[in-house]
C-alpha cells in the first residue's frame, strides 16, 4: 500500500517522480508492464487525489473520551464530589441534630469541613485549564448527592435505631418559653419519659459555681413532687472559678421517689477542677450536643423544655452564703422564707410547672401537699405553657 503522506512530503521537499518512486518508505511496487516507474505513480497519485477530491475531505474525528478519561480523578472533579457529598451532610445534619448531627455536629465541625473542600475546589478550577463544568462533572455532583444522603441517613439509622437517639430540630428553630427566662421548648420537642414519667435532667458539675447555684431549685422543684435521697450540700471550688465556695446541692448521686417525676443526672463531682461531665445514653448526650451551647449547666425538663447557655441562678446573689451557709440555703427553700428562698423561687416554679405539665397534671390535680402560694405560682406558670 502506498503511503500518500511520504509522496506529499517527498513532492514538497522537490523530489522527482522517479526518485519518489524508488523510495522504500513509500512502498509502491508497480507491474512489470507498467513501463517507468515514476510516470506510473505519478498517474496513480493524480488518480487517487480526484477520488479523494469527489469524496470530500474527511471528518475530523472527535476527541474521544473513553472509560480511562472518565475514571480519571482530577482535583476538580474530586472537589465537586466532596463539596456536593458534605454539603449535604451539613444540611441534614443541621436540620436533625440528633440523630445525623451526633457523630460530627454540623456547627461548627461540619461548616469547617465544608469550607475547606469549598477552598480545595475553588483553588481547583481556577488551576484548571479544561472546561469548568461538563456531564463528567454534573455527573459526579450526582454521585456527591447520592454519597451524602447514604451516609447521613446511615448515620441516622445508626443512631435512632441502635442507640434509641431522638430526632430533635435544629436549636434555631426552637422557640422561647413565654416569661419564662432563657427557657426554649413547647410541642415543637419530643417527650422524654422513663416508665410513663417525665425524667427532669441535670447536667453540670460541681466545681461550677453556676451549677451549684443552680441545683438548689432543681432540687428544691424535684421535693415538692416527691422523696429525694443521695443530694447532699456542698460548695463549689475555689480560684480560678469565680465566686468561690457557692453554696450548692450535689445532685451527682440524687434520686427521686415520685409517681410523676423520673430525675437522671450527669455531674461530674470528683476533685478536679474543670473536668466536663459526660452523659451516659443517647438521649442525654442529643439534648447536650443540641440544645447546651456547650456550657454548664444544662436542664431539661420531660424533653419539652430546655435551659441551656445560660445559669438559672446567678451565683453572686449568693455570696454572703460563700463558705458556711449551705445549710441556711436549704432551710431558706424549706420554709419557703428568707432571702435565698425569694431569689430561687420564680425558677422553681417554672420547673415545677414544666414537670406538671409534663406529667399531663392540671392545675385541679397538683399536690395536695403543696401549701397555697406555691401551688397558685405553680398554676400560673402552667397556665402559660
């Protein structure tokens, strides 16, 4: 066969017809009969180059990408894949805290993550020199989608069918508690029960002055609707916390004897200072990753109510009891009279009314027990839940 690309060249380069002929490379092996060589091909060449002249000229072919081209892994395309899979995640994560949120919380883990492959595909494309967006990448946004609702809904089963977490809604979405201060909840949260009763929750450590200001209307709340044993006075730690030696109720080990009213408590009151507490189940450690804002301490009441972020009652109202007045604090609660008692009660009572409505109790079945200015506070508060 006659390479017609080595005549073309050997025709430019001015070679005669004779000499092209007697090229090996072109490989034209005329017949004996055929007479000089040269004229013979030269015939043939202008014979082909009219064949190919009708014909036309010939497409050019396409560039083609085959399966080695579209299992190539490019940073672009692998930014693409990340960003779509964990954009996902984060949205799911965000929207149901618990359970997709519990492993990597979408705030601030999740957003960091995000941000960083964001960075990783935006460096990507501006490197890049091939097409920004074509079906190999809106193929691989596809996948990214797919990956990450498996993942988030694997983590969700995980989480809601193994461990038993609630599916709770994102903190911002979770609406305020008519006058009662930095309290959030309503319908819009699940219940938490434990064999039919509301569990009251306590989160907080004892070195906390916050907390151990706090626990005297929890435990004082938690009285009025039953036995309490395990609780025991205390004070909180000195520097470098403030307000050292709060007065406080440990609650560590405290339980409840109530027909309405379940208490589980996670508070760390070993000697150190500054030592987290921990939550022992999956219910405990989805109101704490949802709803504390990572501070201490952390309340929830039947899982309709939360108060976290903030203290319930402000330790420095409490200083002249620093020290040596743990026990002039609980008498105060106990006869409902003095200083400590009126600075604790508008919390208690909200706690109370919380626990009541929780336990479906109405203002006609509160305790009989109660005298009457507590249960009318009581019956106001629940009024407005």
């Amino acid at each position: 066969m006659v390479d017609w690309d080595r005549v073309d060249e050997l025709r430019q380069n001015g070679e005669s017809w004779s000499d092209i002929a007697a090229d090996t490379k072109v490989g034209f092996h005329p017949d004996a009969s055929a007479g000089d060589p040269g004229r013979a091909l030269r015939a043939l060449y202008h014979r082909q180059r009219s064949r190919r002249e009708r014909q036309g000229p010939a497409p050019v072919p396409k560039k083609r990408v085959g399966k080695e081209a579209e299992r190539r892994w490019t940073l672009v395309r692998v930014g693409y894949l990340l960003v779509t899979a964990i954009a996902v995640w984060f949205l799911l994560a965000y929207v149901a805290p618990s359970p997709i949120g519990l492993l990597v919380p979408a705030l601030p883990w999740l957003g960091l993550v995000l941000a960083g492959v964001a960075f990783l595909l935006i460096y990507a494309l501006w490197k890049t020199r091939e097409p920004r967006w074509s079906s190999l990448y809106r193929s691989t946004v596809v996948v990214g989608v797919v990956l990450g609702l498996v993942f988030a809904g694997m983590v969700g089963l995980v989480g809601a069918l193994v461990f038993g977490c609630p599916y709770l809604p994102p903190a911002s979405t979770v609406g305020g508690v008519a006058n009662a201060t930095n309290w959030h909840g309503g319908s819009q949260l699940p219940a938490w029960q434990e064999n039919g009763k509301p569990v009251v929750y306590f989160f907080g450590a004892v070195w906390c002055p916050y907390c151990s200001a706090s626990s005297w209307a929890i435990w004082k709340a938690l009285t009025e609707y039953g036995t309490v044993t395990g609780a025991h006075t205390a004070y909180s730690y000195g520097s470098p916390e403030p307000y050292p030696q709060t007065p406080e109720m440990v609650l560590a080990n405290a339980q409840v004897a109530s027909s309405n009213v379940v208490l589980q408590v996670g508070e760390y009151d070993g000697p150190s200072d500054g030592i987290a507490p921990t939550t022992s189940n999956c219910v405990q450690l989805a109101y704490v990753t949802s709803y504390s804002g990572g501070s201490i301490p952390f309340l929830v009441v039947g899982g309709k109510y939360v108060h976290g972020g903030t203290t319930l009652i402000n330790p420095a109202q409490l200083q002249s009891y620093e020290g040596t007045g743990a026990k002039t604090v609980m008498g105060s609660l106990i006869n409902e009279t003095g200083a400590p008692w009126h600075l604790m009660a508008d919390q208690t009572f909200w706690i109370m009314a919380m626990i009541a409505k929780c336990a479906g109790l109405s203002a006609s079945s509160l305790p009989g027990s109660w005298n009457t200015a507590t249960k009318t506070a009581v019956s106001n508060d629940l009024a407005q839940l």
